[in-house]
C-alpha cells in the first residue's frame, strides 16, 4: 500500500492471438488499441531526445505554459493564458519540459518476397531505445496511432512501442 508507482515503467507482453497482426494488416478499428506486431527491422534512427511535455515561456508575462506532445511537428501555444495576448512569441523551456530518449525504426514483415513490402513506423522510448538494430526480428507490443496536425485525409500511422522482444538478433561483422 505504501509503494509509490509514479515514474515506473510499465511493460506489457503476452498479448493473446486476436491482437497479434502481420505489419500493414492492422486496420482503422484498431487505432488507438493496443496490438502486437512482428517484424524484421530494415532502418532505424539514433537516439534524439523528445519532449512528452513541452514548456513555452511567454515573451510578454514570462508565464510557463505546458503542452503535451505527439510525433511529429511540435504543438506550440497560440495565446498567454496569463496575459491574453493572441500569440505573444513562445520560447521553448528545455529545464520545465519532460524529456527522454526517443529511436525510431521500421520494420516490415519477415519473411516477405515482395520488392515493396508493406512497412510500419515505431517509436521507442527510454529503456526500449538501443536495443535492436537493422535485420533483427523483432516483436513488438504498443499503440497503433496517428500522427497529430496532418494536412491530407489519408492519415499516416506509427506504433508507439510499450514493450519489444527480440526473436532473433543479425550480428554485424564489426571491419
């Protein structure tokens, strides 16, 4: 009763069958949902840092406001809350906003023969970052999303990772 949970790290895995798909056969239904996908990764980007919570500074009143994040172009504020002025120029506070490591992969499916085979972005965050590199197969169980302020009606996707597994790992000759 006594044991404070906040700032743990949650892993989910052991997900049943009906959430399992094949990268790209996960449909409309299931954004938002929590799946499972199995992939072999064929790119992959180094660690950058990313805001959860990103802190504005207001040029006008020096009033913190905290926006949260998605993937993608940073939300910025558009009004002070405190001093009403419609945009008065943000700054960016590195020290108030909540920051961690971010790697993004693609992975595809295992064992396709197709020139084009179907791909799917996923984010992975804090412990999950540095784990897999490219030919690992992988499964991995998060959150099928969208990508926030898009400007066309097809909607472009990622799996947020909450947990990844890795079946087999390629080593890499190291001359």
């Amino acid at each position: 009763d006594d044991v404070d949970l906040l700032g743990a790290t949650i892993r989910i895995y052991n997900l049943p069958d009906r959430r399992q798909y094949r990268v790209g056969k996960y449909r409309t239904r299931q954004l938002g949902k929590l799946l499972s996908v199995r992939g072999k990764v064929v790119d992959m980007d180094g660690v950058q840092p990313y805001a959860e919570r990103a802190a504005f500074e207001c040029h006008v009143c020096g009033a913190l406001v905290r926006i949260p994040q998605s993937y993608g172009d940073m939300l910025k504020p558009s009004s002070c809350p405190e001093c009403d002025h419609g945009n008065p120029g943000f700054r960016f506070n590195r020290d108030q906003s909540e920051l961690v490591d971010l790697q993004k992969i693609v992975i595809i499916p295992p064992d396709s023969n197709l020139e084009e085979p179907p791909a799917t972005i996923a984010f992975l965050k804090n412990d999950l970052v540095d784990m897999v590199g490219p030919g690992d197969l992988v499964s991995l169980n998060g959150i099928y999303e969208t990508f926030d302020g898009q400007s066309e009606s097809t909607l472009s996707t990622y799996i947020e990772a909450l947990d990844l597994d890795i079946t087999e790992r390629t080593e890499i000759d190291t001359y």
